[in-house]
C-alpha cells in the first residue's frame, strides 16, 4: 500500500489494536471533517475501530496463503 497512513489504519503495517493505528484514523477523520475536534475525531476513530475488530481481518486477508 504506498498510503502509510492508510495502510496503519487497515492493520497491514501498523498492528491492529495499536496506539498509531487508532491516532491514524483520527488524524485522517480529522483530516476530512476539520470542524470535529481532534479530541471528538480520536474517540469516533475508537468507535470505529472497535465496532470493526480493529480491522483485524484485513490482516488475515493480506497475509492469507493462496489456496
């Protein structure tokens, strides 16, 4: 992925679950909606990232062996 921000936010070079993952998607939820407050943006990035399992299945995709 040549996006490193987005790469850490998918969990493919950040561990997922990790500090930097969650301040990558709040710093790219902040990016995007610059009204938000970085302290509103790191709590919805927390949200999204425990809704979704800290996108840990992408992971798994990424480094599944092909069948």
């Amino acid at each position: 992925m040549s996006n490193g921000e987005v790469c850490c936010i998918l969990g493919v070079c950040c561990p997922a679950g990790s500090a930097a993952q969650l301040t990558a998607l709040a710093h790219e939820i902040h990016k995007q909606r610059p009204q938000m407050t970085e302290a509103l943006a790191l709590s919805k990035a927390a949200a999204v990232l425990e809704h979704y399992g800290h996108f840990a299945e992408v992971l798994a995709i990424v480094d599944a062996q092909p069948a």
